[in-house]
C-alpha cells in the first residue's frame, strides 16, 4: 500500500471513532445536562464518570428486556 493511501486509511479510522465519541458526548449532554455543577477538576471529573456510569447501568437495564 501506497504512503498516501495509507494516511487516508488512518485518518478515515481516526475520523470514525471521533465520530463515535462525539455521539456518545452528545447523548450524555442531551441526557444529563451540558453543565457539570463541581468546582473543582477532580470533583467533575467525578461527576462525568458518574453520569458515564448511570448511562452504562441504563442501557444494560435496557438491552436485559427484549
């Protein structure tokens, strides 16, 4: 494979899990609120990984009911 061809394979895996990142970012915003209501980086830190948390618990609850 081409050096160029090659860049283009990259950036097009690159863009796709940005993509999905992105989406996943959006949900979490749209579903918990844009605002992180701590002070501090450690305490929203906390806070995102909560919200993350919650959200993963959901959709096994969701995915466990056919």
């Amino acid at each position: 494979m081409r050096g160029w061809a090659r860049n283009l394979l990259i950036k097009d895996r690159a863009y796709h899990q940005r993509s999905n990142a992105e989406s996943v970012f959006f949900g979490l915003r749209r579903r918990y609120g844009e605002t992180l209501w701590s002070r501090t980086w450690f305490g929203q830190f906390r806070e995102l990984v909560m919200k993350s948390a919650v959200r993963n618990i959901e959709r096994a609850i969701e995915d466990s009911h056919p």
